[in-house]
C-alpha cells in the first residue's frame, strides 16, 4: 500500500494534537488501497476550520463557506475540510448550505460513491461504513444510499460514475445505472465547460467507448439528434485521435450536424474546434491525398483523422514539402524576380502544389528557374 507524502502526515498529526480528529478521504484512499499514486491527499477534520487556520499559519480559506482550507506546509499542498452535513441542492450541483458535525460517518455518508466514501488515519486504518473496500474488490461503481437522491442532488456525479467505471475498469451498479438514464435530463443544468471536462476524461481512460453510454443514456441531451450507425472503436485509437472520433462518429450517425457546432456548444478551445473540425471533414470526404490534406488542414489534424496511417506517418519523417513553409522560396525571391502583393501568395502556393506532385523540384534554383521561364503561374 502507497504511503501518504511527509507533509500529508505531519498536517494529520498537527490536527491530532491539536486535539482534533484527522483523516485522509476519498479518492486518494480510494487510489492507495488500489495502489495506485493519488493525484491529491484530501484530508478530513472534526476541526472547525477556523482552528485549522489557527494551526497552519501558511493556509487559505479557499472555500470556507463550506468548511475547506487550503494548507500549505513542509513544501507541499493538502485541502483541510472540516466533517459537514450538506443542505439542499437547488441547483444540483453544489449545496445551497452546509453545517459542520464532529461525526466522520456522518460526513462520509454524504458523499456520491461507495468507493468514495473510506476514510484512512495515519496508522493505515480504514474507515469503510458503506462497503467501499468490497465494491473495490468487486470493480463495482455503486453510489452511497439511494441513486436517485444522489444525482438529484448533483447531475455532474452521473458524469462521473461513467469516469470512474472507464478509468478503473469497474462496472456501474445496475441501480445506479438506471438511475442515470432516468434522471439524465438534470444534466442539462451542468454548465459545458463540467460536461466537456467529464467527456475528455472518459475519452483519456482505459475504457474510453464508455462516452457512448453517455451518449445512450441521454447526457448529452439537447445537444444531440436522434442518431443510429456504427460506433468505431475508440479504444483503438490513440488518446489525442479520440475526440475528434467520436466527433466524426457523431456527425455520421445523425446525432449532430456538424462538429464545430457540437464543440462550440461545449465552450471548447479553438485549438480543439479546429483540429476535431478538420479531422471530421477529412474522415467524412474520404479522401486520403495526404500532403494535400496536410496542406489544406494542418499536420495535427490530419493525424487526428488518420493516426495509424504508415504512408502518413512517412510522408511527415520524408521532410517532403506540403506547406509554403516548407519550400525552398519564399516571399523575398519571389519579390526580386518581380511580384507583390497578393500575387506573392498565389505563386507560393502554385509552387506548394508543384512539389506535391515533384518533391525532387523543391531546390531554390529549379523552382527560381520555373518561375522565371513561367511555368508557375500566378492563379489570382
């Protein structure tokens, strides 16, 4: 079993005697009792958090109204969160009110999953009221209490019980899973940008065709047609390929109309639009002339249409050219032997187009040569 940082520990032990009770929580014993290395070490206190902030000079209220400190000390940073009940959830998200309680069972029962809900001190002893540790063994997603209460009050964790199945390799309760496709309307209240972040994360895990239960079950909602068609294997291919697949996929199946749309709906990043955008509109021609397509549509995303593509992959080591970048002239000879202005740009690209089909032509002597016996043409 992976042991917590020094630092970790020494903010449990000051906790402790301080005369308060101190655990670790949630994901991070989750992810050491399955040995793998957790990403964060959250750490739950009966400590009320103005005691925390009495005892860790170095820390700030980063969400105090909801009993959370953030702790910096020994060279490392730790989240403090006082054992709270939460209130209602109206905007099924995040809790309208929380109130504080010295119960560590109390806390942990109001958390989303049974694997979730553990809670570990520092001699290794595990708090496990709801099964957790057994649903570990099984590879069971199965949510603490009811479901439908559970994703009543926040949406998002019907994302996440999908995350959690494709990156663990788990299977999703039969319960909880029904409760998703029931209750998939409230994801609609889910700002983009917490759905687009879901998506990617399920699309970067060992199992990322689970998007498509996303898909099934409505998450996706008024962002997505009615769809039917083959579903390729996401699985197959490499991490940065898969959104754009899945988007290809959308758009062959009917469920979206185009993929820039479809990702702008999802707030994404330009540099995402354009290569998930191009990938799609390279996959849906068909056409394989790849130094055009790389002239046309850039290198990434190309690739992103076809990532295992050998004769791609051969082209781009050749060093061969299919960019006015890449040309052995450029705007100063084209200046001294006489053009400007626009005309510039449409030699330069007469010339791409040259060496494409000749690439033993791209010297600056032969492609000088051929201009000035004019057989590159200026196409304005």
């Amino acid at each position: 079993m992976l042991l917590p940082p020094k630092y970790v520990k020494k903010i449990l032990s000051r906790l402790e005697d301080g005369g308060f009770e101190a655990r670790l929580v949630g994901g991070c014993v989750r992810d050491t009792l399955l040995s793998r290395r957790p990403g964060d070490w959250d750490t739950a206190t009966s400590a009320p958090p103005e005691a925390v902030l009495r005892l860790f000079p170095r820390s700030v209220p980063t969400g105090i109204r909801h009993g959370t400190v953030t702790v910096l000390y020994g060279g490392g940073v730790c989240e403090v969160t006082t054992y709270r009940l939460d209130g209602a959830y109206s905007d099924r998200r995040r809790p309208d009110s929380v109130s504080f309680t010295p119960s560590l069972e109390a806390d942990l029962a109001r958390r989303d999953f049974t694997i979730n809900a553990m809670a570990m001190d520092l001699a290794g002893r595990v708090t496990d009221p709801f099964g957790g540790r057994a649903d570990l063994e099984r590879g069971l997603i199965r949510c603490v209490g009811s479901p439908e209460r559970r994703f009543s009050e926040d949406a998002l964790r019907m994302f996440r019980a999908l995350r959690f199945a494709a990156r663990l390799g788990f299977e999703i309760d039969p319960g909880a899973l029904a409760a998703i496709y029931s209750l998939a309307p409230l994801a609609e209240s889910l700002s983009a940008e917490r759905v687009a972040r879901e998506l990617r994360g399920i699309l970067a895990s060992p199992r990322p065709d689970m998007v498509w239960a996303a898909v099934d079950a409505g998450l996706l909602g008024s962002r997505l047609a009615e769809g039917s068609g083959p579903r390729p294997r996401l699985a197959g291919l490499p991490v940065y390929a898969r959104l754009a697949g899945f988007c290809a996929a959308l758009e062959q199946g009917g469920y979206i109309m185009s993929t820039e749309a479809f990702l702008r709906s999802l707030k994404s990043d330009a540099r995402s639009l354009r290569i998930c955008s191009g990938a799609a509109e390279i996959i849906r021609s068909g056409r394989s002339d790849y130094k055009r397509l790389l002239r046309d549509y850039g290198e990434e995303a190309v690739l992103a249409a076809y990532p295992k593509s050998r004769e791609l992959r051969a082209i781009l080591r050749s060093g061969e050219c299919w960019s006015r970048d890449a040309l052995a002239v450029g705007g100063g000879e084209l200046r001294d032997l006489g053009y400007s202005g626009r005309e510039i740009g449409s030699v330069l690209d007469a010339l791409v187009e040259h060496v494409i089909e000749r690439p033993e032509d791209n010297r600056r002597d032969i492609l000088c040569k051929l201009i000035s016996e004019g057989k590159i043409h200026d196409r304005t």
